[in-house]
C-alpha cells in the first residue's frame, strides 16, 4: 500500500508518499520561516498564499522522487485540521482533486493523529501507549488506545510549550521560530543561576501551565542591570528556563505513566525535537521501566510522512472520508473517529 501525504496546516508545505511496511519513498518540505521571520510568528495570510503557490509543486517533486504516477497510489491523505483556514483548505482541496481525477479513496487526515502515530512509522510502536503532544499549539497528554481512539488525560491551561519557548525567544531578541534558538542558547548556561517557578509541579492531574514561568522569565530580564541582558545572560536564563520546562514535563509524564500504567512513553510535535528534554523524558521512562519513543527531528516536526502515515494507518482499517470532508481549524483528538 502507498499513500501520498499532504501537510498545510501552519508554515510548511509538506508531502510525502510513504508505504504500509513503513518505507518513506520520498518527502518534500518547504517551509515559509523566512516569509514569517520578519513578524515572529505566523502570519495567516502570509502563510494561505505561499501554500497556494506552492502546494501543487511540492506534491509533483514528491511523486518524480519517489518515481510514481498518481494512478499507482492507494489512497491520498491531506491535512483536512487542525490549523490555518487558508492552508487546510488548498491542501485538502488538492488531496481531493487528485482522489477525484484518479478514483483514488481520500483520508481527511487530523494533524494531531499524525504527530500521535508517527512513532509507529518510525519505531513500529504497538498501542496503546501514553502520547506527550508537545508541539507550538498544542500541549497535552493522551492515552492512545488505537487509530481514532485516545483519551485526554490533561492538557494546558494556559500556553503551549512550544509557545513559551517561542515567547521566551522572542524577548530575548533570539530568532524565530524560539525553540531550537532557546535550545542552541542554553547549551553553555548555568540553569542554576536564575531561580524559576515550576509550575503545577506536583499537582494531582496531568495539566500544565507555562504562563507564570513565562512571566517570571519577563520579570527576571527586566530585574537586570541596564545594557542587559548580554549573551551570558541569556544562556543562562535559557538553560534555566529549558530545565524548568524539563522538570514539568517529567512531573506530568511520571504522574501519568503512574495512573495509566501504559507500556511506552511516545513524545511527538516540534518540541521532542530538543535533545536536553528528550535526555530528561528518557529518565522518566526508566524510571517508569518503560521505553521512550521519539522520532527523529524531521520528523517531530511539521512533515508530509505523518499524514501520508495516518491515511496508512485510516486505510487498512477501511476509514475513509467522503470529497464532501470539510476543513476544521478547531478538531481536538478526543474528537476524532475510529
Ligand atoms: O509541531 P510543530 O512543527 O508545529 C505545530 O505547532 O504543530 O512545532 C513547532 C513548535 C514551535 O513552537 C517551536 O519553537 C518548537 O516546536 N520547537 C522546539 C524545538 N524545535 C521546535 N522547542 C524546543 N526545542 C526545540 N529544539
Ligand atoms: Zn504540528
């Protein structure tokens, strides 16, 4: 079985075909970083236009890289939410052209369920497993049951994780997007410089809140000496904030794995691409006894593979959608159907 992935929910345009003994054949990304830089942060219409003019590309150099014509796939997957309005609906719209023209079965796929199931390409991860999503929208943490079926044990309450990193970057005049700049600049800091809160640590439940360290990041920079903060306080003040990050993540994974006795920790979304949290998870689940499963970066990120992946995962269990599917800015997991 071979699928075409199609991935425009946010800031890349993204296509893979990839096939059910978890081969990737080929994968193409474009990504607008340098179209939103100058903003920080995503621009909607920005993002809508350079999808339009770049979708039907990516997806014809994937089909000449991996050597196929559209009439030698099984099925067409294509981000159909959650995300952007105007990126859902040219690549949703370009996934059911193709199904249409080449009677091929479509899957509206769900973003999330991508991230969720990209482990099991890359690892062959068994269900269920406990899913950390950490990702610049999304902060949450499920218990994965099967393709369309997990259950939402916490989530934040405030900020992604992702965004805080981004939020921290930015007002320390690091790079978008923040979190490999925050990673980078914590490399050399001293996280014990600079006392910071580690919110909801040790609380019942498995939610997060990233606000209040935010915020005591914003007033530890503005307690600086004027002329501050030079390039050592701001590998400091990363190092400090990256490890208080680390110490929620491992709190609420730990409380998690405890309540829900899963046999695997699996993190996915961009920020299981930071190698000083993944060290940190990987002791969780030691501690847990458990396995860790996170996929390579490029592949923790936005990517056409996890799409085409979860129209894998959707097809050999026979779930297909109708070229009446619509495109949903808002579709939570726990709303998702098996
Ligand atoms: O999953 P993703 O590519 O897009 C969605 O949000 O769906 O995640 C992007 C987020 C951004 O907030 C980015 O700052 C964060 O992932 N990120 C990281 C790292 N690389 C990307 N956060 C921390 N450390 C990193 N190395
Ligand atoms: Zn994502």
């Amino acid at each position: 079985m071979r699928v075409l992935g199609i991935e425009t929910s946010c800031d890349e345009t993204a296509a893979a075909v990839v096939t059910a003994d978890r081969r990737i054949v080929a994968a193409r990304v474009h990504s607008q970083l340098e179209a939103h830089a100058p903003y920080a942060g995503v621009v909607p219409e920005i993002a809508a236009r350079a999808h339009l003019e770049r979708t039907d590309r990516v997806v014809a150099a994937t089909m000449e890289e991996a050597g196929l014509a559209f009439a030698d796939l099984d099925g067409i997957a294509a981000t159909a939410g959650p995300g952007l309005i105007g990126g859902l609906l040219v690549g949703l719209m370009t996934g059911k052209a193709i199904a249409a023209v080449h009677d091929r079965p479509l899957v509206a796929a769900n973003h999330l369920e991508g991230h969720a199931l990209t482990a099991r390409l890359t690892d062959g991860v068994d269900f269920p497993y406990l899913l950390l999503l950490a990702s610049g929208g999304h902060c949450q943490l499920l218990d994965v049951q099967d393709v369309g079926r997990c259950r939402r044990l916490g989530g934040t309450i405030d900020d992604a994780v992702g965004e805080a990193f981004d939020k921290v970057a930015r007002m320390l005049g690091l790079g978008y997007p923040g979190g490999p700049a925050v990673e980078a600049a914590a490399r050399d800091g001293d996280a014990a410089r600079f006392p910071l809160p580690r919110p909801m640590k040790g609380r019942p439940g498995c939610d997060f809140s990233f606000s209040g360290l935010k915020t005591a990041v914003r007033h530890t920079v503005e307690g600086l000496p004027p002329g501050a903060p030079d390039d050592r306080d701001v590998a400091d003040l990363c190092a400090a904030f990256q490890e208080a990050v680390g110490d929620v993540l491992a709190d609420r994974c730990a409380r998690a794995l405890a309540e829900t006795g899963a046999p695997r920790l699996v993190v996915a979304g961009g920020v299981a691409a930071n190698r000083a949290l993944k060290a940190r998870l990987e002791r969780v689940a030691d501690g847990a006894g458990v396995p860790l499963h996170a996929p390579p970066v490029p592949l923790c990120t936005d990517n056409g593979a996890m799409i085409a992946w979860a129209g894998v995962e959707r097809l050999r269990r026979g779930l297909t959608d109708g070229l009446d599917a619509a495109a949903r800015p808002r579709w939570p997991l726990t709303e998702l159907t098996g």
